[in-house]
C-alpha cells in the first residue's frame, strides 16, 4: 500500500474521531446514528494511521505532497 493521504488529511480524520467519541460519551448521539458514527470513526482511525484510503486509489486521489520527480 503506497501513502496516498497528506498530514492535513489525516489530522482531520483524527480530529473527527475525537468529536464522534465525545458526541457519543455526553450522550448527544445514541441509537443507530451511533452505531453508523462509530463505524465511521473506526475507518478514520485506521486511514489516519495506514495513510492510505482505500476510496482514493480508484479515483487517483493523493493528498500527499508529490516529489518534483514524479
């Protein structure tokens, strides 16, 4: 797997993450939304430390920084 997601990327994931564990902690979000929140929170923290997205690859997406030779 080849990084295809910058910091900026990643920090946001991460920051997403901490606002749904809050959200879910002080009870502001229950039931199914929930369940879908925290599914979604799970993939975020797993993109944000694999830097890779696997919804990017097939659309060529990077939000690195690319190198002047490539």
């Amino acid at each position: 797997m080849k990084t295809n997601m910058g910091a900026v990327d990643r920090v946001i994931r991460l920051f997403l993450v901490v606002l749904i564990t809050l959200l879910y902690f002080t009870n502001n979000i229950t039931g199914t939304a929930a369940i879908i929140l925290g599914i979604l929170a799970l993939i975020f923290l797993g993109t944000s430390f694999t830097g890779f997205c696997p919804l990017y690859y097939p659309f060529k997406i990077r939000t690195t920084e690319r190198n002047k030779s490539e």
